[in-house]
C-alpha cells in the first residue's frame, strides 16, 4: 500500500478525478487549498500584479493505492503534463506506508 499525494491548480480538478477512476483508485480524499508561489525575484517590470506572493485556488487529493495500480497514476499524469501548453501542472508524490491499520 501507498500513499499517493496530487495537487494541481483547481482547473484540473475534473481531469485528475478521471486518471484516479482510469487507475482503478476507487477511494481516495480531496481538499480545495490555496497555493502560494514566491515571484519575489522577479522584476516588478515583467510582474503584473506587482506582488511578491501569487495565490492560486488549487487541490489537493490524497489516497492510500495498491502497488499495482501506482504505475498507471504515474503514466496518466506524465501524458497529461505533456500535453499542457501552460505552465502548470499535475504534482504528484508517493509515500511508503510502513504500517496501516
């Protein structure tokens, strides 16, 4: 068993509900969370909204996933992150579950 940890912007919230379903991931938790990114060391001049921390409205998934089903989450996210155009995408994170109950 593992832990899969996802977060992305709140605009691919319906996109990372169908790689869990696709991956046979049939429980899982989300949570809507506010993502921060420092900018400070840009510019003011190529910054448009002038401020140091940019907020995002993002989510973040979480589920404890078979070993055999890992890879295909893995593989869904890397296609869909090549296919952006923008800037952002999926993040995913596994952890190992050392005990459970």
């Amino acid at each position: 068993m593992k832990l899969l940890l996802i977060t992305a912007i709140k605009e691919f919230e319906k996109e990372i509900k169908q790689i869990l379903k696709k991956s046979e991931v049939k429980v899982y938790s989300h949570k809507s969370v506010m993502g921060y990114k420092d900018i400070s060391d840009l510019s003011l001049q190529n910054n448009w909204f002038a401020t140091e921390i940019n907020e995002s409205e993002s989510v973040l998934f979480y589920a404890f996933v078979e070993k055999e089903n890992i890879d295909k989450v893995f593989d869904l996210v890397s296609e869909f992150n090549e296919k952006q155009e923008s800037l952002s995408h999926i993040h995913l994170a596994m952890l190992n579950i050392e005990r459970s109950n």
